[in-house]
C-alpha cells in the first residue's frame, strides 16, 4: 500500500514536500503547537481504524503511520524554519 502511494508521487515527491513545508508555516502562522500533530495522528488513525474495521490489519496500520508520519515531518520541517 505504501509503494503504491510512494510510487504516485514519483516526480512530484518535492512538490508535494514543498506544499507541506508551506502548511506547516500556515498552522504556525495560525498558533498551532507542533505537538499538536503528534496527537492529531494518533487521533486520526484511531478513526480510521474504527470505520475500516477488520480489514484494518497491522500492515495497513503501519502504513497509515508511515505516510502520516512523512507528512508531519514536512509540515514541521516548514513550521520550524518560519521562526
């Protein structure tokens, strides 16, 4: 599942970074704390495990946390360099 979606960003990986980066400086403009995207993950993949029910399986989970993870990481990334 995580290739797949790797492998429709090809060329467009940095631009997908570089728009990331962007919201990250947004939600610091807007006074949001960056520990505040650790807990929205958490958050986020509780629901989606709730709705997807049984063919949510450790695989997929771990997968979830991959690619919200890579997102995270680019919104801070552009969250920090706005100080």
């Amino acid at each position: 599942m995580l290739d797949t979606v790797v492998e429709m960003l090809g060329p467009n990986a940095e631009l997908v970074s570089e728009l990331l980066g962007d919201l990250g400086s947004k939600h610091r403009a807007f006074g949001v704390n960056p520990k505040f995207f650790d807990v929205l993950g958490f958050c986020l993949l509780d629901v989606v495990e709730k709705m997807t029910g049984p063919t949510f399986d450790e695989a997929t989970k771990e997968a979830w946390k991959a690619v919200y993870g890579a997102i995270a990481k680019d919104m801070v990334l552009g969250y920090d360099t706005t100080r």
